[in-house]
C-alpha cells in the first residue's frame, strides 16, 4: 500500500511539473510573439531616424524625412501587429495569381513597394534572431515551418486579390451551383434571382458645402465585407515631408485606400463588373494602375488633380468620389446608372429628411438601422391577412389569436431591425420560408437560392412585374399556387418554427438572438473550443439593407433543422466611425523612434479597428493633423 501510495504521489508530481513547465513554456511564447510597442529597435535599410506614435487606439502615426522611409515603417508595422495576416494574404494571392509574373509599375510605386518590402523584412529578420516567438501569436498554432523574404510581388498580387474580391460572386468564382441553374422555360427570367454578392464591397457619397453646417463638404465611406479577428483593414497615419496621408490601409499594401491627404479627401463605389467584360478578372496592368493612382491621390492638391488622375487609371467596375474644402467632384464625371437598391432607397430618404447635415449627423445616417426591405415587402406580404381571418392552425392548436398578435405588431411596425425586437426576427425568418416555398421545387440541388434571403426577386414575383407571380405556382402539385396562398401558408411556416424553438411568448423573441455579431479569429477556419474562445459574439441590430450593414452568414431549413436559420451574421460594420480631425498629444501614450540606429515602437493596444466601420472626412479638416475616434 505505502508502495502505490509513492507511485501516485510522484506520479501527481510529475504531471505537476510537466503541466507547469508546459504552461511556462506556452506563456513565453505567446508573451514573445506580442509586439512589445515601448521597445525601441535597430535596423538597417533607413534612411534617417524614423518617429512611430501610437495614440490610445494603437494607431500607428509615422514621421520621416523621406516617402521611402515612411514606407519602409508601415511594413515594419504591418508586420509587427499583423504578421499571420500578412503570410495567410500572400497565400490565398499566389493561388489566384502566378508568382512569376512581372508587373510594370511607375517609379515611384515601384520605389514604395520596394521600401514596404524592406520593412516587412525588417520584422522578420528580428524574430528570426530569435526572442520574439514566432513573431505573432497565431503562428505559434500555424503551419508555418519558414518564413519566405517579402517581396514587391507579393504585394502587387495582394491588391490584385483586393480589386477580384470585389467583383460578384458568380463572376470570381463561377458559383455553379446558381450560374449553373437552369431557368424553367415557362417561367420569366428574373435577373436578381441569380444576382451574387462580391466578397467585399466600397461604397460612398458625400454632401456639398451648402448643405453642412460648416460650409465645406463631407464625405462618407464605407468598406464592407466579412468581419474578423483581426480587422482586414489596419489604419494609420503617414506624415511625409510633402504632407500626411491618412486612412484605412490593407496589410500588404502600403497605401491608404480610402483617407485623405492635407488638401484632399478620397474614397470608391464598387460597382458590379459583368463577367463578359472582365473574364480573367482584374489585369496586372490595372492592379499597377490602381496603385499608382493611390500614390497620386496622396500627392494631389485639389479634387480636379485627384480626378484627373483617376480618370486615367480607375479600374473597371469603380467610381471615385473626392472632395477638397470647396468642391465634391467624381469620376466618371456622370453617376454610373444603375437600379436602385433597397439602401439607396433609405440613404434617399435619410439625406432629404433634413437640409444641413454636421458629422454628427452623417455618421447618424450610417448607423441608421430601419429596413426598406421590410417597408417595401411587408405590405404584399401582408395585405390580404391583414384583413383576411386565416384558418389554418400550428401543429394542430389554434394560432389565431397568436398570429393577429403578431399581424398587428407588423402593421405598426416602422422597420427598425432593433436587436431587442420581435419584428424583424419574425419578419426576416417569414421572408425565408416564402423564398423557400417558391424556389425549392424549382431548384431543389441550388440550395443557395431559396436558403439565402433575396428581396429583390421576391418583390418581383410578389409585384407580378411582368408576369413573374406565376413562380409562386409549385410545379408538381396539381392545383395553381397563387402568392397569396404562399404568404400564407409561409408565415404559419414560420411561426410554427418560432413557437417550437422560443415558444409562445412574444418578450422571449428577439432579433439579437438570432441575428448575432460573429467575429471569428481568422487563423482558425473551423468552428470549435478554441474558436469559440478566441472568437467574440454578440447581439447586432441592422440586416443587409440597412445603412448599418450586416450580412446573413449561415442559412438552415428551418421546415427541417430546429436551429437558427440566420445562426451567424457576419456583421459588414460595427457601430463604431472614426473621424479624421486634429487632435492634440494628450492623445498619445507613447513616443518611440526607427532610425538607422534606432528605431520602432508605439502605445499599447492592438490596432483593430472594425472591418465595416464607416469612414467620414470632412474637409474642414484638411490640413490638420489627424485622430481617430471611435464611438459605439
């Protein structure tokens, strides 16, 4: 007995041990991998002493005596807070486009990129002295045996993945599971059915100076697409001797995307490209190009400057807007004609509500959260049953008065997709099960058409624009379906699946609790413990045609699954902004330098600001220093 009693004891022991030393050894790692932001370093490949200063968001402002050290600094950033990001972005670019291709930029492009690539490999070759981990946290679980020396390639090839991503779905990928579907000839062919979104989106408008409160224009941006741990999107500020250029950069792109310079604001509209005019999808000549007119923009003393040079190199399927203090002015020269959408619908209604618009109130338009889907949709939805008792029933019990209830709720309801309402979950998950109802028997292999939420074909069919009610009809049933019949026996599908999963009680029904912030550590492609650890969620009000732009992720058969049907939404945008304004050092935690023989650092905190954050710049800032702000 004393015997075992020794054998457990040291066998307690040295799991003890080994837990402790394994646990020790885990926090170094990750405690080196983290940038420690008071640390000064020494690099060789600059040209003078380089200032880097992080105000209390972790945003990089960056001072040097030359463009190149300048960009030799944001790649030393880049990598610094963004390393795995970086790798993982250079990956999925070489599996698109061929890493021996050679691309012809302008001199000074070529120069910037040359210099980032420098910075980048600045970074790496202090984490291979050794000290810092595997440089990022993250690459302590990747498979990332070696790293390979950054190249001005690489970030060629970055931004060409850029400008692809923001082509349609159906266009980048060919989706054949919807571009492969074939239209019943007896049907009339509804060109949103097929429509697809591209993988992120640019947006933007602006209001002229007579109608701000102080005189000059503003312009609003947006950068959509899915969101993510860390943000894709990394803002900085680069004071070069000519004058700041601020904003919204990418991780392998030394450029600002959409920012301002002292005299000049910019920022795109994406506009869809058919795959016929662009089948290969963004050309290198018009990667270069784009690069080169960001490095213009920069430089650009008034609006005319910047459109001039945009007129010369936009890619196809972009609009540039850009301001200065006086004028708004884009390119092309005309608005790009094309159907309204739904959120160009409600920006229309919000921008004639009132006369003169502040910053304030901009960014209140950008986080406006009412729906015209549902104020279009509703009333063909409901207009027979408001009026029309139904008979049908869920599940055998009689729903009457539950589904007057939720009728009346409807009636006066005005189209705030609120996290805390019943409304827009009953509303969005009804959508669902009429999409279902008419294209699932027509497409029962294309799940993707009748599993994810297409207002626009919906409000032709239930318009009957040309003829298109008769999709309401289920082929092989016998009897005609009209669409009143489907709305009908729709919503009682959705309720049925509400009642089951939440129960009769209305206050236990909440948009939040299926409508969910997901943002998803971006090593980790699988959902699991770990994911779900690094991984945060939370309520999000807004849908995808609210100025607060949300995108639905995962769509379930509710007739089939009793889970969510909109289980996780990839949020487009936080509620946060920032605005680009003067600010002053009290804003600044800590002040380190880059030189030949010193050099980086900067304040705590990591530089991750939302992906779908809203941008404003107002040209009453220009030509003052700039700070970013977020408010929630």
């Amino acid at each position: 007995m004393r015997r075992l009693f020794n054998i457990l004891l040291y066998g307690f022991l040295a799991i003890c041990i080994t837990v402790s030393v394994g646990s020790g050894l885990v926090y170094f790692l990750l405690s080196a991998s983290v940038p420690d932001y008071d640390e000064d370093f020494t690099v060789a490949g600059l040209g003078g002493p380089v200032d880097i200063l992080r105000d209390s968001s972790a945003v990089p402002h960056i001072s040097a005596t030359s463009a190149a050290d300048v960009y030799f600094a944001i790649g030393f950033v880049h990598a610094q807070d963004r390393l795995g990001q970086l790798l993982r972005a250079r990956r999925k670019a070489e599996a698109s486009w061929p890493s021996d291709e050679t691309l012809s930029v302008a001199p000074a492009v070529s120069d910037a990129l040359a210099s980032y690539a420098a910075g980048v490999n600045a970074w790496l070759e202090l984490v291979s002295e050794g000290g810092r981990g595997r440089g990022s946290p993250e690459l302590l679980i990747a498979d990332e045996r070696s790293i390979a020396a950054w190249t001005p390639g690489d970030s060629l090839r970055i931004a060409r993945s850029f400008l692809n991503g923001l082509r349609p779905g159906s266009a980048r990928e060919g989706m054949p599971s919807i571009s492969g579907a074939i239209i019943p000839t007896d049907r009339p062919r509804v060109p949103e059915l097929l429509a697809t979104d591209p993988q992120q989106q640019l947006n933007a408008w602006a209001m002229d100076g007579d109608r701000t409160a102080t005189g000059t224009p503003i312009l609003a941006a947006e950068i959509s697409g899915s969101l993510s741990l860390p943000s894709k999107w990394y803002l900085a500020d680069l004071q070069f001797s000519t004058g700041p250029a601020i904003g919204a950069t990418m991780p392998g792109v030394p450029f600002a995307i959409v920012g301002r310079n002292a005299r000049v604001a910019w920022a795109f509209r994406s506009l869809p490209v058919p795959d016929e005019e662009a089948p290969g999808g963004p050309s290198s000549m018009q990667t270069a190009g784009f690069l080169t007119m960001l490095e213009l923009f920069a430089r650009s003393a008034d609006a005319n400057d910047a459109t001039r040079v945009a007129a010369d190199m936009l890619p196809k399927g972009m609009e540039a807007l850009v301001i200065d203090r006086e004028t708004v002015d884009r390119w092309p020269k005309e608005e790009a004609v094309r159907a309204s959408s739904f959120r160009d619908i409600r920006l229309a209604e919000l921008e004639t509500r009132q006369s003169i618009f502040s910053t304030e109130g901009v960014m209140g338009v950008q986080r406006d959260t009412v729906s015209s889907v549902a104020r279009t949709l509703l009333p063909l939805m409901a207009k027979e049953l408001w009026f029309v008792q139904s008979r049908d029933s869920i599940e055998g019990t009689d729903t009457d008065d539950l589904r007057r209830e939720l009728l009346d709720r409807l009636a006066s309801w005005n189209g705030e997709m609120d996290r805390y309402s019943p409304e827009p979950l009953l509303f969005w998950t009804w959508v669902w099960a009429l999409q279902q109802r008419i294209l699932k028997d027509e497409f029962p292999i294309a799940k993707q058409l009748w599993t994810r939420p297409n207002p626009d074909f919906l409000y032709a069919v239930l318009s009957d624009r040309r003829g298109s009610a008769i999709w309401c009809d289920i082929r092989p049933s016998s009897p005609r379906e009209t669409c009143e019949k489907q709305v009908r026996v729709a919503l009682d599908d959705a309720l049925g699946w509400l009642v089951d999963r939440y129960g009769r009680d209305l206050s236990t029904w909440t948009w939040g609790e299926e409508h969910t912030l997901d943002m998803q550590w971006s090593p980790i492609s699988s959902r699991g413990l770990l994911t779900d650890l690094l991984s945060l969620q939370a309520p999000i009000s807004g849908d995808p045609f609210t100025q607060f732009l949300t995108s639905f992720g995962v769509e379930e058969d509710v007739s089939i699954r009793r889970r969510p049907w909109a289980r996780r939404i990839d949020q487009r945008r936080l509620g946060a902004a920032f605005g680009l304004r003067g600010f002053g050092a009290h804003f600044f935690a800590r002040r380190s330098k880059l030189s030949r023989m010193r050099p980086i650092s900067a304040s705590s905190g990591s530089n991750c600001p939302p992906y779908h954050s809203s941008i404003w710049l107002c040209s009453s800032c220009l030509g003052s220093a700039m700070a970013s702000r977020k408010s929630a």
